[in-house]
C-alpha cells in the first residue's frame, strides 16, 4: 500500500488521539510528558516492541497478546523512535494549545505542566466519534494508559530509558 498522508504530521488527528488517552485516563488527567510518549505509541504501536520489559514478564505477555504487528510487517522502514518523538512533539504542542483553546483540558492544569480532560465541554459528534475509537482500539489504549502510563518517567526503570529516549528525547 502506498501512503500520501500519515498522521504525524496532522496536529488534528493529534487532537483526536490526545483526546482518547485522556478520556482512558484516570480522572481524565495526565502530565503532558507522559501524553506525549503514549501519543507516540499510539500512533506507532510497533515502538512498544522496542521497549526494554526486563523485570516486567506480564507486561511483555500482555503487549503479545495485543497482537501488534511488528515495524517489519508493517513499514518498509521505521525511522529510529528519537527522531520520531522529537518532531511529533511540535504538532503535539500545537495539540494542547488547540484544546487549551477549546477549553477542551483546562488552561491552569496545563500552565502546571499536565492535561485534565473537561468532559462536558467535548461536542456530542465529537464524543460519538470518540467512542467508536475508543472501542475499536480499547485493549490498545487500556495497555498504554494502564501499563506503559503507570511506569515511572525517569529513571534506570523509567519509560525514557526502555524507550531509547532518555538522551535527547525529552518533552520540550
């Protein structure tokens, strides 16, 4: 199949799928660090099978039973998850800011560094829509909101170090 749009770089569809995170998320709120990341796995599942599991068994044979394709089964290349982190953090900010515009996450949370998710302002297609998401791809988003959002960011344990993204990957 022969691509023309993917979307990395569509801060839209960034929305949509920050959205979806926070809506998993517990009372809806998130640091954006920690949003960021697994807006990344959200987007490209296959990076989860570059995450060191070392001590976490269950976490590994959960992620096998997601039955997520590999990056060789479906890219003719992934480019390495530093590179792809780094340049999706500008759509992602523009994300946030488009939200905090919306008033969509709340604009003190995220002066504070986190996104809170406020649910009655989400328009009624937008929330149908969101639902539909949400279900096609519930055991996915409860993996990377439950599992992988509950590891510690930093650290010789943190989500920054499994992820090859400790050096130079960080949110900005």
């Amino acid at each position: 199949m022969f691509r023309i749009w993917h979307p990395l770089r569509d801060a839209h569809h960034c929305t949509y799928r920050v959205i979806a995170l926070l809506v998993l998320a517990p009372e809806g709120r998130m640091s954006l660090p920690r949003l960021s990341i697994l807006d990344t796995f959200l987007l490209f599942p296959q990076y989860l099978h570059k995450i060191s599991y070392a001590g976490m068994g269950e976490i590994r044979v959960e992620l096998r039973q997601l039955d997520v394709p590999s990056a060789a089964e479906s890219y003719v290349n992934l480019p390495d998850i530093r590179s792809v982190y780094r340049e999706l953090q500008t759509f992602q900010k523009a994300a946030f800011r488009q939200l905090v515009a919306k008033g969509l996450i709340s604009r003190d949370e995220y002066t504070n560094g986190s996104a809170q998710l406020n649910g009655p302002a989400i328009p009624a297609r937008l929330f149908t829509d969101l639902n539909s998401f949400c279900s096609e791809n519930r055991d996915l988003l409860e993996f990377l909101v439950h599992r992988i959002g509950a590891l510690q960011l930093d650290g010789a344990n943190g989500i920054y170090r499994r992820a090859n993204l400790e050096l130079g990957g960080r949110f900005r």
